[in-house]
C-alpha cells in the first residue's frame, strides 16, 4: 500500500532586507491606527486597514501578527478573510449601514453635488463586491 499524499510544502518567503521589514511594520501599525480610527468614524473604513495591518504585519512582525489574529473583534475576521474571502452577514449589514449613513451626510454637506455622487458610487461599488463575498467557509475557496 501506498502512503497517503502530504500536502506539498508552503514555499518559503525569503527574508526581507530590514528596512523593509521596518516599512511593513510602520504600514501594519499605521494601518491599525487608522483602522482602530474608523471604528468612531464612520467615513474611514476600518475592515480594509485591519486586513492591510494583518498582511503587513505577516511579512514583518510575526508578534503583531499573532495578536491582530487572537484579537477578540479582529481575531475571527481575519482568519475568515484568510479562509477564502469570507465576510460576514453581520459585517456586511453593517458596513452597509455605514456607508448609507456616510453617504446621506456626504449628500447634503458636501459643497459639490457631483463629489458627492462619485463617492457614493464608489461606496455603492464596494457594497456590491462585499456581498458577492462569500458568508461562510463552506461557500468559500478551501485556504490554499
């Protein structure tokens, strides 16, 4: 009998140089500052800067990784996302409602109309594309 086929090996990523890991680790803090920021705003996404921290924080500080990942509120997010793209229903209702209320307040304070209309057609966009997401790991791409 045959022994059963092991996965092949995850390719290894060589070493980056240290200013670069220095660069991905001002992007991954910076991220999550921004990110941490959108929570009590509502115009600054927070959900893309937490998945740009994570991936930074992947190639330069496996520490910051490991907490971003065991984080309560972040934690089961990013290993949705890295589980083939998942996002939530209850993440896309809400940033669905995010965006409808920064879009309403965008609408009638902004001093051009057509500004206005072109970011709520950019967040209308963003809105079709997250809830063509899949909403659990059955529905998404096994992780690779």
């Amino acid at each position: 009998m045959s022994e059963p086929l092991s996965p092949p090996p995850a390719t290894a990523r060589a070493p980056l140089p240290a200013v670069a890991r220095w660069l991905l680790l001002a992007v991954a803090v910076l991220s999550l500052a921004l990110g941490l920021i959108g929570i009590f705003m509502p115009v600054l996404p927070t959900v893309p800067f937490i998945l740009l921290a994570a991936w930074a924080a992947g190639r330069s500080s496996p520490r910051l990784l490991a907490w971003l990942e065991s984080h309560p509120s972040f934690g089961p997010m990013l290993v949705d996302w890295r589980q083939g793209g998942v996002v939530g229903r209850r993440a896309k209702w809400l940033a669905t409602l995010t965006m409808s209320g920064s879009a309403v307040l965008m609408f009638f304070t902004m001093p051009k109309r057509w500004m206005a209309l072109l970011l709520i057609a950019s967040m209308a966009c963003v809105l079709v594309w997250l809830w063509r997401r899949p909403e659990n790991t059955k529905a998404g791409v096994p992780p690779a």
